[in-house]
C-alpha cells in the first residue's frame, strides 16, 4: 500500500516529507529513483519540504569544522530589480540554453522571476509580469493599488509568496499580483523552469466566491496578499490568501488548481461571514503531512468572531483541511478572544509537521503565535475549542515568565526541526532548541546571547550529523552548532567582506550544495566555502637562523564544491616582516608563485636573523575568487655562539659584606646577537668578593647569571667573565660602607 494512493507513477509526482520517504522504499523502483536524486539536493519549495522542517539533511559541504569567518563568507551578489521576500529554491542540473546548470531561482516584488548560475551567479534568465506600456504594472503606493500604504516600507507588490517547482515537470508555479489598467489581479503562473516562458494556459486568473447563508464573499485581489508559500500535493496547487496588512475588506482563503490544466479545483474561506482571519504564516508555506492532510494557521476577525462552536469564521487557529478543502479538524486556543482584541495572530508563524513519535500521540505538530505560546497538538485530534482550557499536549510561552495576558509580539518566524529538536528564533531572545523525546519537547538549549527574530531558521546536515543553525536576525547571517548552539560564523565578523544589504521581511535562507542563499532588497547574496590552499609539504619545520629550511613549502590550491585542482592561482607568501630588512623579516624565493595544472606551487623559506617561532602564510587570489589563507611555521633556532656580552647587573652598589641586589648575568650569543644555550661560562672576581658559583652554563635564552657577595672592605670590584674561545667581559661593582646609624 503506498502511503499517498494510487500508483508508482503518481507518487513520483508528489513532494513527500523526506523522513517518510527515508522510511518507505517498498517498491526497488521507487527506492532507485529516490536514491538517484539523492546526488544533490533540490530544494522546490519553502521550507525545503512539504512539512515545513526548514532541514536540508543531505548537506556534505558545510560542516560546523569548516564554517567560520576564516573559511567561510560571501561568494557573490546578484543584483535584483527590488525586494524579494520569497525563498530562493534551488534545482540541480537544470538544462538552460544547451547548457547543463544548478539554478537559484528568484522572484522579487517588481514581478520579475530570475533564474541564476547557483554557482557562478550569473543570471541565465529573466521575466517580468508588467508591461507599463499596455498598462500592466505592480500594485503601488502611487497609484492607490496598495490599500494599506507602505507601512512596511515597500513601495510595491508583485511575488511575494515562495513559488513551487516540480522537477518531474520542470515547472515552477507562482502568484504574481499585477494591476492592468487600474484593476488589481491576482494570476497563478505555470512557468517552464529552462526557459521563463509560460506554458500553454498560463496565467490564470485567480476568483473565488463563497456564499455564507445570504452573505456572498469575492476573492478581491485589491485587499489579497499571497503570503504563504505554495503547495504541491499530488498534482494538485495550494494557494493561501491574507491581508495586505492591514485590516479592512480583505478575508482568508485557501484555493486550489490542477498541476497540469490549472482548473480550479476548490474554495476555501476561512471566515465567509465575517472577513478578515488572514493566512499569512511569515511566508512559510501551507504544510501537508503523509496522509494528505493540510494544515494552515490563521489570523485575527473582531474581538467576538470565532468559532463557537459549529460557525464559520475559524480566528487564530491552526485548520486541518482534505485535499478537497473542506475542515477535517481545528484548533483554537480558549483565549481566541484576547487574541483576536490584542492583533496576537496564530498566523505569525507556519505549522510544523513532525515525524512519526514513539509516545502516546504519534502524529503531531507544531504551531505557534505572535505571543510567544508554542502550541504541540495531536494531528490524530486537534483539540477544537473550548471556553476554558486547551486541548493540546503541550502549551508553553517561550519567553520565561511571560503570560498570555502579556507577551506581546513575540513570535514572527516559524519552527525548524532536526535530530529530534525543534528550533525557535523569537524576537529579543536567544535561539531555542528544544529536544523531543517521546512526543513531548524537554528543557531548552540556547545560544549564549539574544538575537532579534523574525526570520525562520533553517537547518543544514548530513543525515543525524554536522548539523548548523542559519537565522538571519538583526541584518546578519549566523551560523551555530546545531548539536550545542555555539556560534560558529556571523556576517558581520568581517563586515567589509561579508555584509548583507537590507533585508525584507521575513526572510528565509536557503542552503544548498555548500552554499547559503539570501534574498535581499536588493541582491541575491551568496555565502559559501573558499577556495582551499592545502600546504602538502614542508610543514613546521626548525633550521638555524639566516639559513633556508631544508625543504621546500609546497601548497596545492583546490576547488572545495569540484574537488579539482585550481590552476593558475597567484600565490603570496608572508612571515608577518613588516619592515623589509628588519631581523624578523626571512625571505621566500620565489617571493610569489603560480599554481601548475595540478593546482601545485612551491617556495623556499629563508630564516630571519632573530631566533623564534615565525607563522607563515600563504595567501591566493585568482579573477577574484576569495581563497582561505593557509599557515604554517617556521622555528630559526640560534646559530654557534660566537661571543659574550654583559647582560645586567653591573655597577651595583652595596655594603660591604652584603650581596649584591641583583644577579650578574652574562648572554652567550652568536653573531646575530641572539641567545646561545649549552655554554659554560666562568666568573671570577678580585677583591675577596665571591660569586655563587665559578661557572653556569647559559639557558635556553643564552643566560647565565650568579649572584655576587661583596667583601668586607670598601673597595671596587671586578668579576671577570670567561669561557673558551670567547673574549672575556667584565663586570664593575661597588663596596661601599653602610650609612652611620647615630
């Protein structure tokens, strides 16, 4: 029995939760074609998959080792035509122009889809839904088609809920809200993913109506804002509707098309007899579990308009819809009415699907709201609602201390999940990861220090492994250890190199094949690895001062996503000398180097005069690709002594009979003037003085020292100092008679 109905070949066609697939592969064909798209991720739809997870798990590149600030940052730019709100999605080995590509496709609120390079970020195609000419353009500000203003600071809408591709089809399907001749239109578009164009019978105008007892309700797109991401669930589209952000005569629907005709299929409202109860989710997308089942979150009506308990309007609540849109299950929270007064939206975020539990309730999943309360509800049996309390199986406020009475804009990004923990990004709070054990979410970890929310975070990993945390929050990218919440990378460590342009609202990064995407209002931002420079050979090694390490550095440069060797990298080569002739300056010969067709170059090292341990770093540049420095060390130890100096403690003065305050320390050296360890060294003093010892042999730093015992009469002393080979040195003390006393 397949898990979706009907045959082989119509779950080929279905976005599934990749946890049940993982768990499915009944039929050797089924498995084989899953297993052959394994190769590279294809991320289709907002939040990655149909359950809303946010977790690519089939990520090999990035790792908790390798992203930080020193080997991971920004990639590249790719200039847009204005703000993009939507997920980017990414498909790998797309055929573009008779060229195979991995392809980021992004739509922005100017109308305009582009499909860029995932690699090279160079655009490949572009359309745009208006034609001033023929009076087609965005709804504006300007022209009175945005009835709630710019309060958001966006001066236009166009696409602004994430698209769905469908890799079996090569289609991708979008809502682009467009004004033709003064009337605003909502179209659903069925574009061909190689070529922008739209297939036969694209668009289609979006209409809905429903009738309420003698109450009739028009799909109006001039008060519509498709926020939520689309859903593709077998061959069929979802669409979901709000408000533009205002209240005023808009009213929340759910409309579905066929995949390959874009019939209309059915209507959904979610408040035909009083309006409002927006769906806007922060963009993340309808979800849908394993059965078929949809869920939606809803928004606010008037402070009395909610279900009680068989009416029509279905305020702050999480629905659970077939795939004929009719309500098969709800919930809503016992405090509808504070949240309805107080604008404490459910819909602030998306639901959460969660893979099959071992505890008492096996299906569940995860919702929440603009209060910061974290609703855990049984898929089986959502609870409905109730004057009092809350059927749920769990219910907590993510901010310590706060009460639904009082927290107030708190939640505005949706959940993630992986490895058994769900993750949270509320606003002014640090990051939450929540374990799930048994069906029920345990005590929180959390990052170290808060974070401002509103965008949903997104998981990387390979399987249960390597796991990282991207949000964006306070205009930066982050990146933590999924596994303990340690921050491992933020954009704004190297802010010249790695600073993002503005963000708009609710924006969700894509990771794929090493690499992170984020719209902005302005570029499409790409961060990934750095070329890599291995050092293969010559690593840490000690010679004597002024002379060349016995064997060269050899470094190979290499592309971290091909694996294949870089050549014709321009490598430099540095010891830190920052004055060129100074004792701490060594040289390389050559002092630069090209990389071969094996991505091989090499150098020697000469050691500086002055002995020490020296870091040696090797810097690439290549048509502006960013490489990671490579370091290694180089120890120049002292050459053969050659002669003695007086270090310290001479011309002291002390009583007679008394012991000199400082030691007496003579340096052997060579003739660079550094410390030579292993020598013996004499003292011999006049005078009836006596040194502590007749000879010490010099430490590590060429020191040797004793301590002098003047004699018992006024006089100069002279300690000679002596060894093999070497010229003496002298050192000239004071006995002196101590002070009178009466």
């Amino acid at each position: 029995m397949y898990p979706f109905g009907g045959s082989v070949v119509a779950i080929s066609k279905v976005m599934l939760s990749r946890n049940a697939i993982r768990s499915l592969c009944l039929p050797l064909i089924f498995c084989t074609a899953w297993l052959l798209s394994l190769a590279q991720v294809t991320i289709p739809t907002s939040r990655v998959d149909n359950v809303r997870d946010g977790a690519n798990t089939q990520e090999t590149l990035l790792t908790p080792a390798n992203v930080n600030k020193n080997g991971f940052g920004h990639l590249f730019s790719f200039p847009v035509d204005y703000v993009v709100m939507a997920q980017p999605l990414y498909i790998p080995s797309v055929t573009i122009s008779g060229a195979v590509h991995n392809v980021i496709y992004v739509v922005t609120q100017a109308d305009s889809v582009y499909a860029i390079d995932a690699d090279s970020g160079t655009q490949l195609w572009w359309v745009n839904f208006t034609n001033p000419s023929q009076g087609i353009v965005t709804a504006q500000t300007a022209n009175g088609t945005l009835p709630c203003g710019n309060g958001y600071g966006y001066e236009q809408e166009g696409i602004i809920g994430t698209p769905v591709i469908d890799p079996n089809n090569n289609t991708m399907y979008l809502v682009a809200k467009t004004v033709i001749n003064g009337t605003v239109e909502h179209n659903l578009h069925a574009l061909d993913i190689t070529t922008g164009n739209d297939l036969p019978g694209s668009p289609v105008q979006i209409v809905a109506q429903t009738t309420y007892g003698t109450k009739v309700t028009n799909f109006k797109s001039l008060h519509q804002k498709n926020r939520p991401g689309l859903l593709l669930l077998n061959g069929v589209i979802y669409a979901a509707f709000g408000s533009n952000g205002c209240n005023d005569d808009n009213s929340g629907w759910v409309l579905s098309y066929n995949e390959s005709t874009l019939a209309q299929l059915a209507i959904f409202n979610t408040s035909p007899d009083h309006g409002l109860t927006s769906i806007w989710q922060t963009g993340t997308g309808i979800a849908a579990d394993e059965n078929n089942n949809i869920y939606v979150e809803t928004a606010e009506a008037c402070e009395t308009c909610y279900n009680i308990p068989q009416g029509a309007t279905y305020s702050n609540s999480v629905l659970k819809l077939t795939p004929d849109l009719t309500v098969a299950d709800y919930f809503t929270p016992f405090d509808v009415q504070f949240l309805n007064t107080y604008d404490e939206d459910l819909s602030s975020t998306g639901v959460l699907v969660l893979p099959e539990q071992s505890g008492t309730y096996p299906h569940e999943l995860v919702a929440g709201g603009k209060q910061g309360f974290v609703y855990l509800l049984d898929r089986d049996d959502l609870g409905e609602f109730h004057q009092t309390y809350d059927q749920d199986i769990q219910e907590f406020s993510l901010i310590p201390g706060e009460q639904t009475d009082q927290a107030k804009d708190v939640l505005f990004s949706s959940p993630a999940y992986w490895n058994n923990t769900v993750f949270f990004a509320p606003d002014d709070s640090p990051v939450l990861a929540y374990p799930l054990t048994n069906g029920s979410l345990g005590v929180p970890a959390t990052t170290a220090a808060s974070y401002t929310g509103a965008h949903s975070p997104s998981i990387s990993a390979n399987g249960n492994s390597n796991g990282i945390l991207w949000d964006l929050t306070g205009g930066n990218l982050y990146a933590f250890n999924a596994t303990n919440l340690q921050m491992l990378y933020a954009s704004n460590q190297v802010k010249t190199r790695d600073g993002l342009p503005t963000l708009g609202h609710f924006v969700t990064p894509t990771i794929a094949n090493g690499r992170v995407y984020v719209g902005t209002e302005s570029t499409l931002a790409a961060y990934g690895l750095f070329q890599v420079l291995n050092i293969t050979g010559g690593v840490g090694q000690t010679a004597t001062v002024g002379t060349s390490l016995t064997y060269p550095i050899q470094i190979q440069a290499n592309d971290p996503y091909s694996g294949q060797p870089d050549a014709g990298v321009t490598l430099t080569f540095s010891d830190g000398c920052s004055k060129s002739g100074s004792k701490t300056c060594g040289t390389f010969n050559p002092p630069s180097a090209v990389t071969d067709a094996n991505g091989n170059a090499s150098t020697t090292y000469t050691l500086p005069e002055k002995a020490g341990t020296y870091t040696l770093t090797i810097s690439g540049t290549s048509s502006g690709v960013t490489f990671a420095n490579a370091t290694t060390t180089a120890t120049a130890t002292a050459a053969a002594a050659t002669h003695m100096i007086v270090f310290n403690g001479s011309k002291q003065t002390g009583d007679e009979g008394t012991t000199l305050p400082s030691p007496l320390r003579a340096q052997a050296q060579d003739a660079y003037g550094n410390g030579v360890s292993g020598v013996t060294i004499n003292f011999a003093a006049n005078n009836g003085a006596i040194p502590s010892s007749p000879s010490v042999v010099s430490g590590a730093n060429g020191l040797a020292g004793v301590t002098l015992q003047l004699p018992n009469t006024v006089c100069t002393v002279t300690v000679t100092v002596s060894s093999t080979g070497f010229k003496n040195v002298v050192f000239t003390e004071y006995s002196v008679a101590p002070a009178a006393v009466h």
